[in-house]
C-alpha cells in the first residue's frame, strides 16, 4: 500500500505532461531548514547543538484534487527509535467532497489541540500530538456568517515508527508493537465577535496496540475537551485529557507512561504581535498505574524578523514525581528555521 501511495504522490506532484498543465497552476515546493540548540542548566556535558531537519515541502492542487508531501532529513537520526536519517513526515493524496477533504496517504490525525511549542509539550512526548500514521483523514466545516463548526475524523491503518514522541514512552519507539486500527474524531466550534472568539472543542481516539508476535494486544481509548479564548492578540487555552488503557502500568515498575492510564492538562496563554509572540504552556501528566506525576512549565518567545526566518527560545522546568523520589531537569532550548 505504501508503494502505491509513494506512485500517487509522485505523479499528481509531477502533475500531466507539460503541454497541457496550466500555466498558473505549478506545483509549489518549500525548503526548510531548522537548527536546535539544547542548554541545560545543570549537567553541561549534555548539551546539544544540531541540525533539528532539512526537508522539503511540495503542494499541488487542480480543481477538486490536491497532493502533499512533506520529506525531512537530519544527522544521525532525529530519535532513536528512527531506522535513518530520512523520513517521510506527511504524504496524502486529497478530494474535496460535500462533507470535507478526504485525504489518504500519511497523516497527522487531530487530538486535542495542537502543540505550537518548539522542543513538544507532554502530548507530543508521550505520543498524543505531532504523531503522523498512515490511513486516511476527513476534514470539513461550515460558516453561519463569523461562527465556524469544524470537524475532522482520521482512520490510521498503522503506524510506522515516526513520530515526536520520547524514546520508551509509547508504541512508536516500541520495537515490539505497533499500532493498528486507530480512530479519532475532533469537533470544535468557533463563536466569532471581531474582536474576540471563543472556541470550544472536543476529541476522541481510540486504538489497537498489537504485538509483532500477534499475541497479547490490548485497547487504548483517549477522550479531550479544550476551550481556546482570545481577544485581539492575546489568547488563552486549557484542555483536559482522560486515557484509559488496557495494560496500565504497576506502581514503581519501569513501564512505557504512554501506555498508563492517564488524567492529563494542558494550559497556557499565547499574545501575538506582527514580529513576536511571547507563549506560556503548561502540559502535566498524572499516570495513575505507575503513582507518578510529571509536569512540564514553558515560557517562550518566536521572533520573525522577516518573512520566512524565525528564531525561538524557550525555558523549559520538567520534573518527574515517582515512587521513588522526583527529578527537575531545567534548560534553554533554542530553534532557528530559515524557509524559502
């Protein structure tokens, strides 16, 4: 099935023989390129400083039908768990239809909202946000004048073992598993006044985590609801999250927290001005199974100078609660994207 899709992408990129694509409807490319720099406070000897990715973007549309792809590259690897250096972050094939655009290919599914920070709070970490998977995506709205009602609902056939998630937390860095059948769904619905909207919204997933061996599967189920605020420039956000699994963790055993059964918050505010934004996000985790709590606080600030530079820093407090003490671990993290 991949290689059909890898075919499809290609071709609709590529689009019909020159003579007869329209003149003003090529397809368009992004190049990208994103530095990091990771300063901790403590333990110096486990600073960072790399290349995050290069990768490149390319969109194509014709009447009803779109393609996007989306391939990036690093040294080494950009996790792990990753096989290479190489990657492909997102890929579809799309048709507008009455109900939304159907996507199939690889693509990201929409749990909760969306991580706009640049090192991932404790969603992206332990696998809920940023986590691409191959399947098939709706997504749609309609408008009554300001007021938008939006929904999406993805399919993931299987996962790949590409994602943003943290080493040994959940089934993309699991060597042993892999994810099968997943579903979610996400509504919101935006009341617009000008000057100030308020965005209630809520999601659902639910999945099959199967071992490679075919035995001893179980059933992850997720559940969020997030409201977002905002007058002029300035935003606030919170959601709740509840996942229910059918392997939690035991009390102070070593386990993968993003298989625990979990009550998770995230929050935080966001001002936006034509050249900076300056963020707080606060992202938290209770793993019920294993007794332990970790919680992530992250101001930060994104400057753009101009268009297609952009430079990030961001102070990140994470501390760790176990049964068996806890653990704060405190640093800088620095981002630099250059794009044309």
């Amino acid at each position: 099935m991949k290689g059909l899709l890898f075919a499809a992408l290609a071709a609709v990129l590529l689009g019909p023989p020159a003579a007869s694509a329209a003149a003003d409807d090529p397809p368009k490319f992004r190049f990208e390129a994103v530095l990091h720099d990771y300063e901790p406070l403590e333990g110096r000897d486990t600073r960072v400083a790399e290349l995050y990715w290069a990768g490149v973007t390319a969109d194509w549309t014709r009447g009803i039908f779109s393609a996007h792809a989306e391939a990036r590259a690093t040294e080494g690897t950009f996790r792990p768990y990753f096989d290479g250096s190489f990657w492909l972050e997102e890929g579809w094939v799309a048709v507008q239809t009455p109900a939304g655009g159907v996507r199939v290919g690889k693509v990201v599914p929409l749990v909760g909202l969306p991580d706009e920070t640049f090192p991932g709070t404790l969603f992206s970490l332990n696998g809920v946000t940023r986590n691409p998977g191959w399947g098939a995506q709706l997504d749609g709205e309609a408008r009554w004048g300001l007021d938008t009602l939006a929904w999406s609902a993805a399919f993931i056939g299987e996962n790949d073992h590409v994602g943003w998630e943290e080493e040994g937390r959940d089934v993309e860095s699991d060597p042993a598993r892999v994810l099968r059948d997943g579903l979610s769904a996400r509504t919101s619905y935006t009341l617009s006044k000008v000057l100030w909207w308020v965005r209630p919204g809520v999601s659902g997933a639910t999945a099959r985590l199967v071992p490679k061996d075919g035995t001893d599967e179980f059933r992850r189920s997720d559940f969020a609801a997030d409201l977002t605020v905002a007058f002029g420039p300035l935003s606030l956000f919170v959601e709740g999250f509840w996942r229910s699994s059918g392997r939690p963790c035991s009390p102070g055993a070593p386990c993968r927290y993003g298989y625990d059964d979990a009550r998770s918050v995230l929050a935080g505010f966001k001002a936006e001005f034509p050249s900076v934004t300056w963020r707080y996000t606060w992202s938290r985790w209770h793993y019920l199974g294993a007794e332990a709590v970790e919680e992530i606080h992250m101001p930060g600030a994104v400057w753009v100078p101009v268009k297609g530079i952009s430079a990030s820093i961001e102070y990140s407090a994470r501390r760790l609660t176990t049964l068996a003490g806890s653990g704060t671990v405190k640093a800088f993290q620095l981002g630099l994207a250059a794009s044309f």
